[in-house]
C-alpha cells in the first residue's frame, strides 16, 4: 500500500498547476489492485473563431512543461514510457492532417496518427525521473462543416475504459520496481476551443 501511495503523489507532480489546466480522473492498476486518483496537466489551444464554411483551418493544442520528480517520501520514480494523449476530430469538422511542433527531454521522437477519428500523440520515453520535459504542440488541420454550424476542441475520454490520456509510470520501492499501468479521462471536459462557421 505505501508503494501505492507513492504512486499517487508522483502522478500529482506530472504537470504544473499554475496554467490553464485540464483535471483527468485516473485509473493506476497496481499490484495492490485498481486504485483512482487525480492529475492535472496544462494545457493551452487556439483555433480561429469564425471560419467559412467548407474551409481549411489549425487547431493547436499546447502542453505546458512539466518536470518529473526524482523522490518522493524515500520512493524513486524511475521512468514514464508509453504516453498517448488523444484529441478527437470534432463535431462538423473533418480531418486532413497533423503534425507535432516542438516538444523536449522525451527522450524519444513523439508520433501522431489518426485512430478511426481521433488524433493520438504518442511518446514512447521512457522520460526519467527528475526530468524536465515538453510535449509537442499538437497541430491538426481540419476543414469546416456547414455554415450555422459551432466546431468544438475537446479532449477524448469519458471513462477509465474509454480513456483520452494513458501512461506507464515506473517506480522502485526498496528492492522492488513495479510499473503501474494509468488511465485518464478528462473530468470535467469542457470545450478548449470554440470556431463558429458561417
């Protein structure tokens, strides 16, 4: 259990909390059994607010930096690997492409793909403890919907087992290191941004 409680504590360090934030209601599945918590990741997006209809357009979504702890209360975090955030194309949009812009101390090159009608950026790390860290802008170019229509940028996720953040934390307790699967979803979700198409 103190292994447990560990885990939660460095999953509240992930992110700053002294930016725009989005609250994820997480699942980390641990040799102790599932157990929930929370994390706060910054997060800042832009989108026009008027487009035309049938028109080409950028949303971007920005993550703040972040820096990973080394320790907390005697328990070592060793790495994060395997962190995907999701992003779904929205309502009266359809995809044409994404990019990533940026993004530092991953440790690895980040990737994005489309997943039936999802963006997801991946970042395979592994990302060490006591690392400071940036994610990639996360650029999507979509083309508008209909005019009258409003299109909206929200994060996915509306359940643990429908997740739009995910990652394997690893920490070592003592002798042992374990790696927690977590699971994420954006409680509440609001709307990032707003594009009115006329």
């Amino acid at each position: 259990m103190a292994t447990y409680r560990s885990l939660v504590v460095i999953l509240a360090l992930l992110a700053p909390t002294d930016q725009p934030t989005a609250s994820y209601s997480c699942r980390a599945d641990t040799k102790f059994g599932k157990h929930t918590l929370s994390l706060r990741q910054g997060i800042d997006a832009q989108a026009p607010p008027v487009v035309s209809a049938n028109t080409r357009f950028t949303i971007a979504i920005n993550s703040q930096p972040g820096s990973l702890p080394t320790e907390v209360k005697g328990f070592k975090l060793q790495e994060v690997r395997d962190l995907t955030l999701r992003v779904p194309v929205p309502a009266n949009a359809s995809y044409v492409s994404a990019r990533l812009l940026g993004g530092s101390g991953l440790n690895s090159t980040p990737s994005v793909q489309l997943e039936g009608n999802t963006a997801v950026l991946t970042v395979p790390g592994p990302i060490p403890g006591g690392a400071s860290y940036q994610l990639p802008t996360l650029s999507v170019r979509l083309k508008s919907g209909r005019r009258g229509t409003t299109i909206e940028t929200k994060l996915k996720g509306t359940s643990y087992d429908d997740p739009g953040l995910t990652l394997q934390a690893k920490i070592k307790w003592k002798f042992l290191s374990t790696t927690a699967p977590v699971a994420c979803y954006p409680d509440p979700n609001p709307a990032l941004t707003r594009t009115s198409v006329r």
